[in-house]
C-alpha cells in the first residue's frame, strides 16, 4: 500500500512539473503585457508567447487545450491524493 502512495506521487509530481512551465509562460506573458499595454508599450510578441506561439515553434492550435487538459488532470491527481491519504 506503502508502495502505491509514493508511485501516485510521482506521477502527480511528474505531471506538475510538465505542466506548470507552460503555465507560468502564459501566466507572465499576460500579466507582463497587461502591465505594460497602459504604459503605452507595444510589446505584441508576449500576447503571441501568451498564445503558444514561440517564434520558430507554433503551439497555437494544441496550447490551449494542452494547458487545459494538463491543469484539470493536475488538479484531479491531486485532489485524489488528498483526499485517499488524509
């Protein structure tokens, strides 16, 4: 049983960790942008990073939806972990 817990971590941990970079590039870009957009900087390359759209790579068709799938399956193997071993 022991032995179970620490693989579900893992793989909760593994899944985070792939998930939260593309998460904190969109996070940044957007609020860096709304920051600046008042202060009268165009700086359109951070709406495109903000999109998935990263120059020479273009996510933009699958971003959205890998950053909303990663997030609730993060959400729900984490929810799990709490909720079997609290």
């Amino acid at each position: 049983m022991e032995r179970l817990k620490t693989n579900k971590r893992k793989i909760h941990r593994k899944i985070t960790a792939i998930s939260s970079i593309p998460l904190l590039i969109t996070i940044l870009s957007g609020t860096i942008y709304s920051i600046l957009q008042p202060l009268g900087v165009d700086a359109f390359w951070l709406i495109k990073w903000h999109t998935g759209n990263f120059g020479i790579i273009n996510l933009q068709p699958f971003y959205s939806i890998f950053l909303g799938f990663a997030s609730i399956i993060s959400v729900i193997s984490g929810i799990r972990l709490l909720q079997k071993y609290s």
